[in-house]
C-alpha cells in the first residue's frame, strides 16, 4: 500500500490558511448600509451615461460645406497615328469616356457622364490633324472633399482576335473651369 500524502504537510508554512469565514461577513455588513445601496445603485447609471456619450454620434463627423463647381471639359479623339499599313488590317477599337465625382474620403464614386463609341475600325477614328471634338458642361454642387474624375477605357481588337486594353484616369483640378482632353487611338 502506498503512503498516503497530506497537503497540509507538503504546503509547509502554506498549510495553514487565513481564516476566510469573516470575509463574507465583512462582504454583507458592507452591502447592508443605505449609503453603500444609493451608490450601487448610481453605478450603473453612470457606466451607461459614460458608454452612450463616448459612442460616435452623427455630430462628430465632419460636416464639409457645399459649393459650386463649374468645369466645361473639350474632348478630343483621334488616332496616335496613321494605320494604314498592313499589320492593322482588321484591327478594331471601342472607347469609353466617364466623368464621375469621387468622395476623397470613402472612395465612393458617382457616375455623372459617360458615353461609349462601339467597336469599328481602328482606321475610321479621325486623324490627328482633325480630331473629334465634342464639349460637355459640367455645373454641380459638390462638398470640399469630393473631386472630377475624369477616365477613359480603349479595348483593341486585332485580326487574330487578340485583344489588349488601356485605361487612363484623372482628377480635373478644380481651378481649371476650361479643360482639354486628348484621348488618342
């Protein structure tokens, strides 16, 4: 038979605990006078007042002011160059062009223009000497941290039906209230 071990003679100086039966005496005639209930009872109330007050409110955003922005933007399009050797036989492109107004903040974009011309002929986009030219009024009320974007996609097609794709983007500084584009094929 194994020799029974007792804790108390293993904890040496430990072995005799404080005597806890006053604690939950103590514990009692603390929580019995009036004056200790009023102030376990405010407790909660100020932990909730505190949380409800250091929660962000509607009020601690910043609240930027609204003012007018006025842009006329120019486009032109056109060829870089002239495809009239016999590589670009069959070789197509479409284009797109939007003008969108981006919160600095978030990210969010608003769409405000956009127009798209179709898939054609590389060739049949007007030379650089004489480009396309269409203008577009921007007139918007618009808060200090949003911006004009400006960007344009060209998808080209080629003979063999490999494609490739160049997407180009700009903010419009607000300064500027006439600005040219040049958008090259």
């Amino acid at each position: 038979m194994k020799p029974t071990i007792f804790r108390e003679k293993t904890l040496g100086s430990l072995s005799n605990p404080p005597e806890t039966h006053s604690l939950p005496l103590q514990l009692n005639t603390r929580y019995k006078s009036p004056k200790n209930r009023k102030n376990l009872c405010f407790l909660p109330i100020v932990v909730i007042t505190s949380l409800l007050a250091c929660s962000p409110g509607d009020d601690l955003l910043p609240q930027y002011p609204l003012e007018q922005m006025d842009h006329q933007i120019d486009f032109r399009v056109a060829k870089a160059k002239d495809y009239s050797e016999e590589i670009f036989d069959g070789t197509k492109a479409s284009l797109q062009l939007t003008l969108s107004l981006e919160n600095m903040e978030d990210g969010k974009n608003t769409i405000l223009w956009d127009t798209a011309f179709n898939l054609r002929e590389l060739r049949e986009f007007p030379n650089p000497d004489s480009p396309l030219l269409f203008q577009k009024n921007i007139s918007e009320m618009v808060k200090a941290n949003e911006v004009l974007r400006f960007s344009h996609i060209i998808r080209y097609f080629d003979r063999n039906n490999a494609t490739w794709m160049e997407a180009k983007g700009e903010t419009i500084p607000r300064d500027q209230t006439i600005v040219t584009l040049e958008i090259d094929l």
